[in-house]
C-alpha cells in the first residue's frame, strides 16, 4: 500500500508543470476564451451539491461539508484574546456559510509567542463571545490546541534573569561601580541570547531534552485549556498534531530512548494520551486531530520532517479512530523552516496533493476525513466528495480570497478563487503580520471595509481592463451602478498577462477568470478594442481612470546596443544569444528565470544587495534552486553606469571594483511608469486607480485596493 501511495504522491509531484493551467477541477482552460468560461459555468450549474449537505461529526451536526481550517491570523490582541479584528474576521466566515472554523495556534500556557491565548479563567468570556457570535449563523467552533516550539517555563526564567541582570548593571553603574556592571550586562546578554536561541529551537527540547515530567505538565495544561474551552460553549478540539505532537511522532525529528522514543507505539504514545487526557477533561466536546503526512518530493526527499510518513501515518489514523477521535484532518507536515512545505506556492505541488494519503485514511477508518492543500475551486471540492475521497474539504487561503465559498456553494455564484501566490497570507505568518489576501481589500478590514449600497444610482464608466479597473467595476456594479468598461485592446486582463509568463506562474491567470465569469453576472458592458475620449466618457456620471503603466526608459547612457524590454520579452518578443537582465526586482527576476528555462544564458544585475526583495519567501527557495540549475549569474551591489556596444559598464557598490558585463541582448526590468491621460476636458468626477494613480506599480494588491476603494465611494 506504501508504494502505491508513494508512487501516486510522486506522480502528481513530478507532473506539476502539467498542471500549472488547471483551474483546480482538473479541467484545463486558456483563461482568455469566454467560452470555455461560459461553458464551465453550465457546468457548475449541473454538478451535484455534496459541499452544501450536511454530516453528523461526533455528536456535532455540520450544515455543509466545508470548513475554515487553523490558520494563523496575527489578528489577536497582545495577550493573545480575541479582540475585535479577530471576532469580525472570524464572524465573516460564519456569515460566508462556512460550517466549520478552527482557531489555529491556541496555546495552553502564558507565552510570548503571538498567538491565541487560553491559559487563564479571566479570558473564557472573550471566547464565549466569539462561540456565540458564531453560533447565530450555525456556525460551529473549534480551537486547535498546540503547545509553543519552545521550553516556556525554561525561556521564561532565562528572561527574568536577564532582567534582574539589566536592574544590577544599571545600579552598579549608578554607584560608580563600572566592572560591576560590565560584568552584569554581560550575564544579561548570555541570557537573552540563551532565550532567543531556545526560542528558534524549533521543538528540539521536546525530542531530545524535556523530562517525562515536563511532558506530563505540558500534557496537563492542554486539558485544562480544553475544559476552559468547554465552558466558553467552544463545540470543538482539534489537536494539533504537527508541532510538539508531531515531532514525537516523527523518526527523523524524535531522538529519545524512553517510552516515547523509538517505535511507532511509542512515538505516538505521548499523542494519544493528549487525546484521552482532553476526552476525559472535557467530555462534552468533538475532538479532532491534525494528521500531518510527510510526503515525498520528486527527486525522492522528504518534503518534511515532523508527523509520519505516509505508511505510519495511516497505522496511526487507525489507532486515533480506536481511541475515540471523532474527525481526522490529513495535511501536510512541517518543520523544515520554510512554510511553502505545509502551505505551497503557486506552482510548486500539485492542486489537492496530500489527497491520496486521505484516500487511504478513509478506507481505514470510521469517523469523518478532511482534506486540506491547495483545494482552490467549488468543483474540486464536489469531485472529492462525489469521489468518496474525504468527507470534509477545508478551504483556507480561498476563503481569505472569499469568505462567502459556503455560500455561493448553494447559489451558484462564482467564487474568487485563491491564486496560492502567499504573498499576503503565507508571508506576513512568517513575518508575525497581519495575514491579507492580494485579491481581497476586505481581507483583516471586515468591521470596516465592506461594499456600501449606493445612496443614487449612477452611470460609471471604467478605462482600462487592467486589474485595478475590473476591481473597480465589480465594486461599484455590486454597489448597484450602471456600469461600462472601456478596453482598447481585445481582452481584459492587462499586465496579468505577462505575470502569467513567468515559471510557475500561470496560476495568476485565475484572477481574470473570475471577472469573465462575475461582470456579465452584474451586468457590466465591457467592450473591448473601443478607447474612449472625453467626450464619450462626459456622458457618464462618474469616471474611473484605469490606464496602467509602461516600462521605463534606461536612465543611462545607451550607444548601439540591442535592448528590450521585459515587457515586451514575456509578450512573446524573441531574444537569443547571452542576456542580461537590468533590475532584480520581481519582474526582472521572473524575467531572468524564464529566459534561463528557454536554455539561454542569463545575467541578472541588482542595485541592492539581493534580487527579488519583495518575493514570498516560500517561492524564493524555487526561484534560487533554479538560477543554480540554470547558471543564472547575479550581480548584487552593482550600478550601471553606461552601456555601449552591448557591453555593460558597472561599479559594485560595495568596493568600488569595475564590473563589464558583455551581453548579446539587455532586457530593461528596471520598473515602471504611470501612463498619462488628458483630463483636462473631463467635466464629470473622475478619479485614478491602479498602475497610473501614483501609487505602486505592477502591484496586484496594490490595484486591487485602489480598485476597490474607488468603486466603493462614488
């Protein structure tokens, strides 16, 4: 069964690029032909409705079959309760029809760690106050209970003494003893060090160095965080199986010689005594447990370390069902570092790929399954059910894109689907932000932002087809405006196009889809290959400029060189022979490693001291391993002065060394500018947005707030 397993992971893994284009149901489309868009929207209308049904989990009755897995959000306050920003993110989901939500990241204990918090009787109120809010839309309420990565009583001490220390250096220092005081703050510095270092430890003392006895305590501060749970009307647990549990679990990460150390039995001891320790304190609630699978890559590594592998992890699902757990969530383990293991870029791993290990599970096991990983559509989601390959489907990142997934399940209406792009979600976990979505404005804002209903219809014309002017065009329509889209060229999208060109990149293209499909839906006239003048645009009440940008001219000295620009490269402009790449942002790093995949040798040139600054950390791991495959060359710290003859001429920053650069084409990424328009002659309100409004450019999330904003004050 392994090998079967296996062999179906691998396979979907190694044929990523054949599903780069998927719109997630396994269907491919060209994301540009209306047709194919009409069609599949004929399509959803006639498929089953398994999502909307409801199951029985425990003694819980769930009204449909999908769910908010844990998440981290960053939206608690500083002690870790549930503030305002959290109870409306979490409300809207409930109110998007969602049947299920996990907290993700409860921790039991008093930390520093920014997460939820239940620790304490003092906080049960603020999460009664979130159950019951969520209780008015028959939503039902889970926490995931985890247990920081560290030794919190350990850390916490180191932390005290580093503060004493601080308090006896400045009193020494006062009394004139200054070797005293060195001396303390140079103990207050070990100690802080010391803290920090056990902080990133990253669960090694749970593995290699916490007692049986500290175990037990830790064992005992998540059952009675789970009674504290009960009595704030919570409905149910999910155990965190990644984290602490799953490096226990894991050989590669689990190094103990005790009864949790060494067989699977005892390797998943310790987890199935948190499960009967949680049973026991807090009977009345449905527990269920995060089953993190470490699967395997292409090249056969392990994609991570913590929970079991596949075999070991479908033994262990069947001795969780033994236990008495009610519901299994498969997903991905972790703790390699790097979150683009557990939540994958775009491109990276198939659509749904820990499904296979699902499948397994739920041949073997009583209680329901869920599934999680990359699951972007409603008709992804049928077809596993309709499958029998779970009985559960979690849509995280895509309710971030749109909390109304549940809803417009029963509808019909189409949903925004997730591009997996991470850059506001995956990224601000990693960088302990508020998590956001690139294609939704509303995304961390819901108290505050959320489309008005328009005081007096109006007539509103958008120019411009770009991201930033579809956005705005939707916004105000559902606002309930008259509204026409003006596009001179013969297709929506604008540079979504091009960003689609990129490696791994195609994905992007859904955001386009979703305008073809939800615009006619309210009524929108688009006519496209039509540039509207003033005296046209006049006619209406309201104008939303939305005309995008060009790439800027070189600022330096150009003599008989063949140059071109990045643009005009990923619109299908043939280049051959050595490249060049001036400017390592985004494009110019997508730009690099696309000419680098077409076999061409490439050189990237970078002002700053690395590329691609405001890449997700989850993709910049592909994009390097790719420049090394490619011998992409980087040039950091280094101004370009001139170029002439096709020969670069640099000076690195850092040590004023010359560098030459020869290069049989230069490709100009070095940015953007606004593309003008004579407004002179408009006599109705208008307003900016996008690529051309002052604001960032080649920014989608950037466009897509501009958008909206303007859409939502006409």
């Amino acid at each position: 069964m392994l090998t079967k397993i296996m062999h179906e992971v691998s396979s979907m893994l190694i044929t990523v690029k054949d599903w780069l284009r998927r719109n997630g149901d396994g269907e491919i489309s060209d994301f540009s032909n209306l047709k194919d868009i009409k069609n599949k929207v004929e399509r959803r209308k006639k498929m089953g409705n398994k999502l909307s049904e409801p199951i029985k989990v425990g003694d819980l009755t769930f009204k449909n079959r999908i769910m908010f897995p844990p998440l981290t959000t960053g939206y608690e306050e500083r002690d870790g309760s549930i503030g305002e920003r959290s109870l409306n993110f979490y409300e809207r989901l409930a109110k998007g029809g969602a049947a299920y939500v996990v907290i993700g990241d409860v921790a039991p204990v008093r930390t520093a760690s920014p997460t939820p918090k239940l620790y304490d009787d003092s906080q049960i109120p603020v999460y009664k106050n979130l159950a019951d809010t969520l209780h008015k839309y028959d939503c039902k309420l889970s926490l995931q209970l985890f247990h920081p990565e560290y030794d919190v009583p350990g850390v916490g001490r180191m932390i005290m003494e580093a503060g004493i220390a601080r308090q006896a250096a400045a009193k020494a220092q006062a009394e004139g003893n200054a070797e005293e005081a060195k001396k303390q703050m140079e103990e207050c510095d070990r100690l802080t060090k010391g803290a920090y270092a056990k902080l990133h430890h990253d669960m090694q003392h749970f593995v290699t160095e916490a007692t049986v006895e500290q175990l037990e305590d830790i064992k005992n501060s998540i059952a009675a965080c789970a009674a504290k749970a009960q009595k704030a009307g919570i409905d149910a647990i999910e155990v965190h199986g990644d984290r602490l549990l799953g490096s226990l679990c894991s050989k590669i990460l689990n190094h103990r010689e005790d009864q949790y150390g060494g067989s699977l039995e005892n390797r998943t001891r310790y987890a199935l005594e948190v499960v009967a320790a949680i049973k026991e304190a807090a009977p009345d609630l449905m527990i269920e447990y995060k089953l993190p699978i470490i699967t395997v890559n292409p090249d056969g590594s392990l994609r991570g370390k913590g929970g079991l592998e596949a075999e070991e992890g479908i033994r262990f699902a069947k001795m969780l069902d033994e236990a008495g757990i009610d519901m299994i969530q498969v997903a991905q383990a972790n703790h390699t570092g790097n979150m683009g293991d557990t939540i994958p870029p775009m491109g990276d791993v198939p659509y749904n790929w820990t499904l296979p290990v699902a499948r397994e599970v739920k041949k073997l096991v009583s209680v329901p399954v869920a599934t999680v990983g990359r699951v972007v559509s409603l008709e992804a989601g049928e077809k596993i059910l309709e499958d029998g390959d779970a009985d559960i489907v979690a849509y995280g990142r895509s309710m971030l894109a749109d909390a109304d997934i549940a809803n417009k399940a029963i509808s019909g209406e189409c949903i925004r689907e997730c591009l997996n792009c991470n850059k506001g979600c995956v990224d601000a976990i990693q960088g302990r932000k508020y998590i956001s979505c690139v294609l939704n404005a509303e995304n961390g804002n819901e108290g505050t932002i959320f489309i008005k209903p328009a005081d007096e219809k109006k007539k509103v014309a958008v120019v411009g087809a770009g991201i930033a002017g579809l956005e705005a065009a939707r916004v105000a329509a559902k606002r309930g405006h008259e509204v026409t889209v003006f596009e001179k060229s013969d297709k929506i999208g604008g540079q979504i196009h091009l960003a689609a060109v990129p490696p791994r990149k195609s994905e992007i293209l859904r955001s386009i889809e979703y305008y073809e499909k939800i615009l006619p839906e309210l009524s929108v006239d688009v006519k496209l290959n039509t540039e509207a003048d003033c005296e046209e645009l006049n006619k209406f009440d309201h104008v939303i400029l939305a005309i995008g940008a060009h790439n800027m001219d070189l600022p330096m000295s150009v003599t008989d060189s063949n140059v071109v620009s990045a643009w005009d490269v990923l619109a299908g402009c043939e280049v051959s022979g050595a490249c060049a790449v001036l400017g390592g942002g985004l494009v110019g790093t997508e730009t690099a490693e696309f000419l680098a995949q077409k076999g061409l040798k490439v050189s990237i040139i970078e002002m700053l001291d690395q590329i691609a600054t405001g890449e997700s950390e989850t993709v910049m791991p592909l994009i390097k391993k790719d420049f090394e495959e490619h011998n992409v060359k980087e040039y950091v710290n280094t101004r370009v002065n001139s170029i002439e003859n096709n020969v670069i001429h640099a000076v690195n920053t850092k040590d004023e060394s010359e560098v030459t650069i020869e290069a049989d084409t230069i490709v100009n990424a070095l940015g953007s500018k606004k593309n003008l328009f004579d407004d002179s002659k408009l006599t109705v309100p208008f307003v900016y947005v996008g690529d051309c409004s002052g604001e960032r450019t080649a920014d989608i999330s950037a466009a897509i707030r501009s958008g909206y904003q303007a859409g939502n004050e006409i």
